[in-house]
C-alpha cells in the first residue's frame, strides 16, 4: 500500500479524457494494486472520492465512501467503481458544497441532480449499480466528472460561493 501524489488544478492530466479498463486488466497487480492505494490516500486527505486522473492514472475508475444512508449498493466499505456510465438522473437538482483534492482548500456550492442511477463493474470486473441520492450521489457525479476532465467548478453557475476552507468553516457551516 502507498500514499499517492495527487495532481493539483493545472497538471494536464485532470484535463484529459480517462480511457476505460479491458476486462482482461482489472484482476491485474497494477489495477488492484492502484485500487487499494487510492483507497488509502483518500483516507490519508480526508476525501471522500478519488478518481485515478488525481493520481496520474488516465483510466476510467474511481473509488468513493458511499456509506452514507441514500446509496443502495455501499455497505460501508469504501467502492471501486470502474467503467461507469451515469443511466440516469433525477430531474431535481439540489445546489450544496463540493470541495476537491486536487483543488486544496477550497470550497464552493454545485447544483447537481439529486438522484443518480450508475452502472459499472466493481473491483473484481463484476457488475454493480448503484442508485444513489443527496451526498453520495454529489460524490459519484464529481467523481465521474473527473474522467472526462471536468471539475467541479466547471460546474458552479456563480463563483459567488467559492470561499477557502477557514472561511467556509468560519461563516458557511451552519446552513
Ligand atoms: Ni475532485
């Protein structure tokens, strides 16, 4: 197990579009191996989601703790969710904070749907589907964001919100 670098807003390659696993690599050392180290360094950074283009790997995969009630699918155990394809997604969009690690210290509100439907393989190449809704649905989109190199502020309509983390703690946590 290792703790990875993460790439911070700037590195090209949170700009690219992820590449999809073959079957055929997914049991691999190099997969799994990359699996369990990305699990650990969200742990280390206190994230929620990590998708392999923050830790220099171009591949369609991301890991995330959906143990949150509102995610049928998680059983607490952080997911690896490899090859996803949001099926669909609730009409009502709800705006709340995202934060990122590959853009530190930073906060700002996202309007997202609510609910999302995600069909992908988990770890071991099986089929998973995930239907997810409020915070751990947020954590899927902004993750499955990241494989097509988008960012959640790309997503923000008004940069109105956008506060540093002192700040977010200081005037911004308690609605
Ligand atoms: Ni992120």
């Amino acid at each position: 197990m290792a703790i990875l670098k993460v790439a911070r807003m700037g590195h090209p390659v949170l700009r690219a579009k992820a590449r999809a696993l073959d079957r055929a690599e997914i049991g691999s050392p190099r997969v799994q191996q990359l699996i369990d180290d990305m699990i650990e360094t969200m742990f280390e950074y206190r994230g929620v989601g990590l998708a392999a283009p923050q830790v220099h790997e171009g591949l369609r995969l991301f890991v995330a703790s959906l143990d949150e009630e509102g995610a049928s699918g998680a059983d607490g155990e952080p997911v690896a969710v490899l090859n996803p394809e949001i099926v669909a997604a609730g009409s009502e969009a709800i705006e709340d904070w995202e934060g990122c690690l590959s853009i530190p210290d930073i906060r700002g509100r996202v309007a997202r749907p609510r609910t999302v439907r995600v069909r992908a393989l988990g770890r071991k190449g099986e089929r998973i589907e995930l239907d997810a809704k409020d915070f751990p649905a947020r954590v899927i989109q902004h993750e499955y964001d990241h494989l097509d190199g988008v960012l959640f502020l790309d997503r923000m309509k008004s940069f109105q919100s956008l506060t540093f983390l002192d700040e977010h703690a200081r005037y911004w946590t308690k609605d």
